[in-house]
C-alpha cells in the first residue's frame, strides 16, 4: 500500500486477478482465451497467426544463436 493508505493500480489490479483466478478457476481463462483467439481470427484471418509466429520464431530463434555464443 501507498503512504496515504490507498492502493496504487497496480496493486489493484493485482488483487482483482487474484480474486478472479480464486472465484472462476482455469476453466475460465482457458474459455475467455479461445474466444479471443477465434475473434483475432474472425477478424484477421489466418495470415495474422502466421506472421505472429514467423516473428516469434526469429526472435526464439536469434535467442537460442546468441546463448550458443555465450557458452563458447
């Protein structure tokens, strides 16, 4: 808490996930992200998840390059 006895968001925030993941579980999360993921698709299209996953493979990818570098 703050000097002046009030919450800052952040913990606000944090104490409001904490009492959703308690009150609903993982069944929920689970449920609201495969809404998403289906409206990111509706919306976008499948070439979205694609070129999403092409970057996530280039940064994995320069990642794992730079470790080996290290270990050398």
């Amino acid at each position: 808490m703050s000097e002046r006895g009030k919450m800052t968001v952040a913990e606000a925030g944090r104490k409001g996930g904490l009492r959703t993941k308690a009150l609903h579980g993982h069944e929920f999360y689970h449920a609201v992200g495969t809404k998403g993921g289906k409206a990111t698709l509706k919306k976008h299209g499948p070439q979205h998840y694609e070129k999403i996953g092409r970057k996530g493979g280039k940064v994995v990818g320069r990642l794992i390059k730079q470790a080996k570098a290290v270990q050398k």
